[in-house]
C-alpha cells in the first residue's frame, strides 16, 4: 500500500532543500489542483504553504520543536501540484525531505502500531501469513473498527503464482515486482500479469529475495529504511532485463532503485507488437475506471490503459473523473474522516456509471474504494485492470484449482 513514489530525498542536505524550494515563485497556480487545499481552503493545506514550512526550516528560520506538522501530514503526495507546476518544482522531494527533517528532530516518534506497521511491510513474507490469520479474528472485531481496516485477503489472494515453462524467445527475461500488500491482496492480478507475458512470449520470473519498494519508509522520513530496501531489491533483480510493476505506487521508488528497465504493466502492452495477435473475447462489457493519482501524475501510464481497453472488442470503458481517492498510502489509516471525505465523490461517480466491475492499478486505492463500496451496500467487483485484460484475452484464466499457500 503506498503513498505515491519514493524520492531521492534521504540524501538532500538543507542546502539541497533550499535550492528545491528556491524553485517555487508561490504563483498558487497549483491550488485549484490540490485536493487538501479545496477540502479545507486553507493556505497551510496547499502545496505553496507546505513548500513554504520546509524552506523556513531547511534555512533554520524556524525551529522543527515550534512546528506542528499536522498539514504536512495531510498532504496525500497526490503530486498533482508538480504536474501543473509552469515552474517543474519537485513537491515530492521537498514533501519527503521535510518529513525527513522532522525524523530526525526527534519530532517524530512512530507508535508500536506504525513500528510494527513499518517492519511488516519490509518481510512481506511474514505480512502474507498474519494476514491469513486475520481472516479467522476478523468478525470479531468491532463494527467501527472494521470500517476503518481493509478487510482481510481471502484465501484465493494468497496462493501460490503458476509459472508455466517458458521457452526461449529472445524476448529478454522479465522479472515480476511483487510489492509488499500486493503479495498479499493481488495475487490474482499478479498471476493475470504472468499469463499475458508468458502468452507474449516472454520468460518471466519472480526473485524469492524481493521485498517491499520502500516507498512508504520514503515518505515517514525513514530514508535509512528505505534505502536498506531498495539496496535489497537492486540485488534480487540483477539478473533480469526488465521489471515490471502493477502497482502505479511502487514503479518509481522500484525504478530509482534498479539497473534494469522498469516499466509499468500496462505501458509494457500497449507497447509489444505482439498485443494485438492475441485471440480477443469479443463479449460486450461495460467497465468503470478509475486512474489513481500516482498512474496520472508520476508514471503516466492511464493514456497507455486506454488505449489498451480501446483494442478490446465490446469493451465500453466509463472513466470517473479524476480526483484523490484518499487513500495515500497509510493516509486513509490515519485520517479516515478525510480519506472518506475525498473518496465520495468518485463513489457517487460509480454509482451513476451502473457499472458492475472498476479497475483500478494501485493496491490502496482498490482496499479503499472497495471498503468505500461494501460501505454502501453495492455489488461492484473492484479489480487491477490486468485481471480484466486477462479474463478476455485468455481462455485458461484464471489459475487451475486447488489452490497452494505460496512459500
């Protein structure tokens, strides 16, 4: 689950924070983009004022022992304020250096729930088997609590990928970024992507010594946690030629990380010429959409999503207009009340469309809506739009019975 990407920030000095912030005129161009901004219109809830904060203090201006953070943890590192910025300022790497400073002020200190939290997500192993066991605790939880929780992955998400033996193609050899919650509640997005690529034609792995992105460290001003994750993740896909991620919060902290290419699921079939010689179901469907803010505004791979649902006979795709969800990662943990807030409109969009299935391609935006749904009694399946390319495209999928806890 993450928060948008992961930024070189845990090597910026004060100077460096400086000279980034030096960059922003405070022309406000970017307030009427910012969700946080338009919910409260506050000029602390922009990105202008946050930019603001952290200057004051990278210049010492400011003491962080006299700062509340409160708008800095609100911002939902949406990065949309960077891709309207006339000026190009890097929101992103300002935001985290700030949250960086923070840390290491003393100013923060994580609770046991978000140590806990932290260490789980870097031994995704682990998460995978807690998580199993939450199914059997779930129902006993109170109501309130499990409105404010992702529910628990059902068995089916945490089985074992089938890897069918690839013959060579001299297609170069691909390794599948797996993530940390995705392992966990996107199996079946994870094997859909291995079934397209292995039909493609390319030999396709999954490194066992993989771990999560470090994102999330990222934007908690762990710069030392998220590096150690990244120097994991760089070792484990040495031997690969491409990467290929699903989770549009994770393709950048992967990307800054690795020596091989790393390309987004979907930018990667929009892209083979081997796409279109794929047998196409040709069943009428009518789908929402949705892009998360992370897929719109840092990869930019939501033009190459529809181009591909445009080559698919007898798909009618309903794109809700883009907006924040409000998940942001741990964002929709910590402030529920805001996270539902930001989600309501994009769930009376979904409403109207009558549409029965929404793709989304990030993890915690699928968790959050999908809660946001059950919430309102609706019967829409929310699923990673590989899940659905597959479903039409491949006459096997899904995955043989039974199912196998993966190691």
């Amino acid at each position: 689950m993450n928060q948008g990407p992961v930024h070189e920030s845990g090597d910026a000095s004060h100077a460096d924070l400086v000279r980034l912030a030096d960059q922003c005129v405070l022309c406000g161009l970017c307030l009427p983009y910012c969700p946080t901004y338009a919910l409260d219109r506050q000029e602390s809830e922009s990105p202008r004022g946050r930019v603001s904060l952290i200057h004051a203090l990278a210049e010492g201006r400011m003491d962080v022992a006299d700062v509340d953070f409160t708008h800095l943890d609100h911002c939902l590192s949406c990065r949309r304020c960077e891709a309207v910025c006339p000026a190009g300022v890097e929101y992103g790497r300002i935001l985290d250096g700030g949250r960086r400073l923070r840390r290491d002020a003393g100013r923060q200190r994580p609770g046991l729930t978000a140590r806990v939290g932290g260490w789980l997500l870097a031994h995704p192993r682990l998460l995978r088997q807690l998580l199993f066991l939450s199914r059997h605790l779930w129902r006993w939880l109170p109501g309130r609590l499990r409105n404010s929780l992702p529910a628990p992955p059902a068995r089916a998400a945490l089985t074992e990928l089938l890897l069918q033996p690839s013959p060579s193609t001299g297609r170069g050899r691909i390794g599948l970024f797996r993530g940390c919650i995705s392992r966990c509640y996107a199996a079946s997005a994870q094997q859909a992507a291995i079934d397209l690529l292995q039909t493609l034609g390319h030999s396709v792995t999954r490194p066992a010594a993989q771990t999560c992105c470090g994102a999330q460290a990222a934007h908690a001003g762990n710069a030392l946690r998220a590096a150690r994750l990244a120097a994991k993740n760089h070792r484990a896909f040495q031997s690969v030629d491409v990467v290929v991620t699903l989770d549009s919060g994770c393709h950048e902290a992967l990307s800054r990380s690795l020596d091989a290419e790393t390309i987004d699921m979907l930018a990667l079939l929009d892209r083979d010429p081997n796409f279109d010689e794929l047998n196409l179901h040709d069943h009428p469907a009518r789908v929402a959409v949705f892009a998360p803010c992370t897929q719109r505004n840092v990869i930019r791979s939501d033009d190459a999503l529809r181009r591909v649902l445009g080559r698919l006979p007898g798909v009618d795709a309903v794109w809700l207009e883009t907006g924040c969800c409000g998940a942001a990662g741990d964002h929709m943990l910590r402030f529920p009340e805001r996270a539902a807030t930001l989600r309501e409109p994009l769930l009376q969009q979904l409403t109207d469309s009558g549409c029965d299935q929404l793709l989304v391609a990030n993890i915690g935006c699928q968790l959050h809506l999908q809660a946001g749904i059950a919430q309102r009694g609706l019967d829409i399946r929310v699923r990673h739009p590989v899940e659905f390319i597959a479903e039409r495209l491949l006459p096997s999928f899904p995955s043989p019975e039974p199912p196998r806890m993966a190691p």
